[in-house]
C-alpha cells in the first residue's frame, strides 16, 4: 500500500506544480503589477494533524485595466502582519486573466519551484519503496521455496494503531528465544485460530527472516531443489 499511496501523491504533487510553474511563468513575462489598497484582514483556526493552526487572509482591491477588483487569497503570516487595513501593497495579476492575482509578487513561481523538488523527493521515496517491498517479496518466495521450515510458538497478537485505524499481527518466538511477527491483518479476528501456544510453520528466509506460512503460503510438496535430468 505504502508504494501505491506515494505513486499517487508524485503524481498529485507533479501536476500541481507543473501547473503553478506555468502560471508563475505567466506571472514573470506577461504579469501587471499595480498598487492595491488592503480592505479587510482575517485570520481563520483550523484543525490540521490533530492540532490548531491559523490561516490569514487578506481582502485587496485593485484596478486592472480599468476594472475595480476585490480579491480574497490565503497569505503567509508575515504578508499578513505587513497589510495593515487602508495601507497599499504592489500586487501583480495576468492581463488576459484580471482576477488571476498575486498578492507576493514572485510567490507563485516559488511556491511551483519548491513543490517541484517536493515531487522529486516523492519520487526517490516511491523508488526505494518499491525496492524495499520488492526485496521483502522477493525473500518471502525464496523462503517457501528454498529457504529452512521449523515450528514456532505463538505469543499473542500486537495491536498497531493508525491514525485511522488499527491493525494486527502474530507474534511467536522459537526454541532460541528469537522473535518474529507476520504480516498486518485488518481484523484481530484473522488470527483467532492461533491462540497463545499454538504450535505454527515459519520458513527462514535468507537474511533470516521468519516468514509465517499462513502468509506466504505452503511449500509444494515436490522437492525444492531442482533435480539434474539423466543426459
């Protein structure tokens, strides 16, 4: 899950700022920067992560081109504390697109500069996701096929809470006091046959991973190493 959620969120994250780098472009070469005169001021409490946080907002009006407008856009706190009500800033808006406006001049171009390293970063991440999932695949296939059987004893289930949710696992230890666990399951209920003291099949895997049965599957009954044919 985690490889797919960061492949969308590049994706996202990408076309927002390819678009937010055209229009700061726009802003930079064809922009008309005009003097406005602050209106209102407001700041807004949001509940964002489980905490409060404040947006501000600015009301500004302006003439473009010989149209009046008022515009209401989300600023950064400082922006904020710099327009005092009556007081003019330089704003910049697209003459083909009047109501298209910038109340930081530059901002825009900025802000599709920095989502743009934003969604490289997410893109690194989505790689070495995928190659982390990839090697655990990988080693869970070798270990039913390849890899030591033995019989370990469950322990108990571990709870794991989520933001939006929860999720279990199995836990066991074998003859040496190793531990291992097995893969998340949505519902506590997916492990109520194994009950604290239940003898269970793991396969070793090459690092030595402890892969559960129940969640790589059973080994083929036919041998696992390849047999040499009679020439």
């Amino acid at each position: 899950m985690l490889p797919l959620f960061l492949a969308i969120f590049t994706v996202v994250m990408s076309l927002i700022s390819m678009a937010e780098l055209r229009k700061g472009l726009a802003f930079a070469s064809r922009g008309v920067e005009v003097s406005g005169e602050v209106l209102d001021r407001a700041e807004k409490r949001v509940r964002r992560d489980d905490r409060w946080e404040t947006d501000y907002y600015l009301t500004v009006r302006y003439d473009a081109q010989g149209r009046v407008m008022e515009k209401r856009r989300k600023v950064l706190k400082r922006v904020y504390e710099a327009s005092d009500i009556g007081s003019t800033r330089r704003v910049r808006y697209l003459p083909e697109k009047p109501e298209t406006v910038e109340f930081e001049i530059g901002s825009t171009l900025a802000s599709g500069k920095m989502m743009r390293w934003l969604s490289l970063a997410l893109g690194i991440a989505t790689l070495a996701a995928l190659w982390w999932k990839g090697g655990r695949a990988v080693d869970a296939i070798r270990a039913r096929k390849f890899g030591a059987s033995q019989w370990v004893t469950v322990t108990g289930i571990r709870e794991i809470k989520h933001k939006n949710g929860r999720s279990y696992q199995l836990q066991w230890t074998n003859s040496d006091f190793t531990t291992g666990s097995s893969l998340t399951a949505g519902r506590e209920a997916t492990f109520a046959p194994y009950p604290p003291g239940t003898k269970i099949e793991v396969f070793r895997g090459a690092k030595g991973h402890m892969w559960w049965v129940g969640d790589v599957g059973p080994r083929n009954a036919a041998a696992t190493v390849p047999s040499v044919g009679k020439s």
